[in-house]
C-alpha cells in the first residue's frame, strides 16, 4: 500500500443517498486514471449500500465512520463490523476525536473497535490526536503515544491499519498544523509503532495527516516528511475540492 498515498474523505452526517451516488459517480469519471493515490470515500451509513456499486475499480475504497465490536445483541443505534462487511465496506474511522469529545468514546472502546475491525478483515483508519492545551503544555508527544499505546492494546498483528494523525485543534478550523509540527507528531508515531511492534512495521504502516487540509495547503502538506497521505473532513465535501487535492497529488508523483 505504501507506494500509494492514502486520500480518505470524511463526510461526516453530510449527504443524503442521493447526493453520495451523484458525488461518488462524478468523482470517480474523472479520477479513473489515478494511479498513485487510493481514495476512500467515508461516508453515512445510510449511503453504503448504494455508493458501493460506484466505486467497482480497485483505486476507490468504501469506509464507514463507526461500528460496534460485538456481532450482535442488544446495541440500540448500532451496526456491527459483519454488517458493514457485507456492505462492501472495507475500512472504518476510529477514535475520531468528534466521536470522543462529542459521544464519550474511551480509549478502551476504541481499541474494542480496533480489534473488532481487524479481527473481520478489515482496515481501520484509527485517528490520534492532542487538543490545544495539550499542546501547549507540551504534552503533544505523551498524549500521542498513550493513545496508539491503548488504541493497540493486545493487538498483535497490525495489518494494513491506518493511522491519522489529527490535532483536534485543526479539525474543522481553517487552521492547519504546519509541516514542522506534523513531521514531528508523525515521527513520535512511527517511534511508538516500533516500539510496539518492530522496524518494519513503523517503516510500513500509513500514517496520514487530517485538519484543515484543503486545495490551496495540500501540496506543502503531502510533501511533508512522513505523510502518507490525509483524512479530509470540509473540503472532502466539494466534488472539486476534493478532485484537486488528489490530482495534486497525482501530478506530484509524475513531477
Ligand atoms: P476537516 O476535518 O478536514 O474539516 O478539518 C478532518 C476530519 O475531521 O477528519
């Protein structure tokens, strides 16, 4: 996977049916030659189904934004890793930080769903983060390494797990974290991987980069050391916005 950069759109509760078919559709016609990026639209639960029959060729991926870990029961309100399988789902966002400053989601859960994703085949795009005053009390680095540490935890095999990186500070804000601060935080992830696991797997696993990325910023931002690639919220919504930032960086490989 790495000899491709990773470009996941998170939609968020943006779009209706209808809407997903018609962006998927488009989007896809004009990115059918794309040959260094994987993209991977994330959207609604309730637009799976239908966006999956457009995204046949083997460059578009289908995520969904949450799951349970249980297979089955009593869950009001969930969905289970099986049901998303048989979607055609193939990845699936963890530990977003919308999830755990909105909805309460611990650490443990978040590893409960790691572990429930991977156990099915299937990818997680597992997301860390510090808040603003975690950063400027310095703590950055120990609130990353805790988090992939727990996230983690009693996984043995790390697969083709994603992880991206995603201050929540930047989220959404219009203020992205500059390249010194994101090849910083990407290099204290890849420390902690290797710590946990081995060389190869730091060296191997795609660590991408989300807040704020959008057309004008994504260049700098895709050239920056250890960046594999990003997971984009707002401009993941804008057929255009979305095409530019993956034909920029389509045309970086080809430079
Ligand atoms: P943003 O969101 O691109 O709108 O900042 C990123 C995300 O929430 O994954």
């Amino acid at each position: 996977m790495k000899n491709k950069k990773i470009i996941a759109g998170n939609w968020k509760m943006h779009k209706s049916l209808d809407e997903g078919i018609a962006f998927a559709r488009k989007v896809t016609k004009l990115l059918l030659n794309v040959e260094s990026t994987k993209v991977i639209f994330c959207p609604p639960f309730t637009a799976l189904f239908g966006m999956m029959e457009e995204l046949t060729v083997s460059s578009f991926g289908l995520g969904a934004q949450n799951c349970h870990w249980e297979e089955s029961g009593a869950f009001t309100g969930e969905i289970s890793c099986t049901m998303l399988k048989e979607l055609g789902v193939r990845y699936v966002i963890t530990g977003h930080s919308e999830r755990r400053h909105i909805f309460g989601e611990t650490d443990k859960w978040i590893n409960n769903k790691n572990r429930a994703i991977l156990s099915h085949d299937m990818i997680p795009i597992f997301c860390l983060g510090e808040t603003f005053e975690q950063r400027k009390s310095g703590d950055t680095e120990s609130v990353l390494a805790d988090q992939l540490e727990s996230g983690l935890n009693g996984i043995e095999v790390l697969g083709e797990t994603i992880i991206a990186y995603e201050p929540v500070w930047a989220i959404g804000t219009g203020l992205n974290a500059d390249s010194r601060q994101i090849e910083s935080a990407h290099e204290t992830i890849r420390l902690k991987i290797k710590e946990l696991y081995s060389i190869k797997e730091s060296e191997n696993i795609s660590i991408l980069y989300g807040g704020s990325v959008n057309e004008s910023n994504a260049k700098a931002l895709i050239s920056s050391k250890g960046v594999d690639g990003f997971l984009i919220g707002g401009a993941s919504l804008k057929e255009k916005s979305f095409y530019d930032i993956i034909d920029i960086n389509e045309q970086m490989n080809k430079e």
